[in-house]
C-alpha cells in the first residue's frame, strides 16, 4: 500500500488485509496508524493497541513541539 498518497481513513476491507505476522499484529502499523478508524482500532490486537498508544504518544509530542516552534 502507498501511505504516501493516502489521504483518507482504511475501508474494512483493507485494514482486514494489511500484512500481518503469525501473531496476528500489523506490520507496518507506524504508517497505517493514522487511516485507522475507532472501530478497527477496537479490533487490533493487544500488541498493536499498545503500540498504538506509543504513537499516539509520540504524534502528541510531535505536534507539541511543532506548535511551541511555530506559534501554533
């Protein structure tokens, strides 16, 4: 999937198919995290919720320091 042109939330249908390791957990979840909705955020499994909280974390900081550095 290219991350770098998307610009709207996953369907069900491709966050059901977005590669996965043998544990069920989202490869590359740092570039889909944001195309995630709140339902399929229901549906992830606990590693990825908790890895979800880690980039929430760090957006949150990232957005923080941008505001402090622009005047946002």
């Amino acid at each position: 999937m290219n991350w770098n042109d998307r610009e709207t939330k996953l369907t069900n249908a491709e966050f059901d198919s977005l590669p996965r390791n043998a544990d069920g957990d989202i490869i590359d979840l740092s570039n889909a995290s944001v195309f995630i909705t709140d339902s399929q955020r229901e549906r992830l499994s606990e590693d990825d919720w908790s890895r979800m909280i880690d980039l929430d974390e760090e957006m949150a900081c990232l957005m923080a320091d941008a505001r402090a550095e622009f005047g946002f």
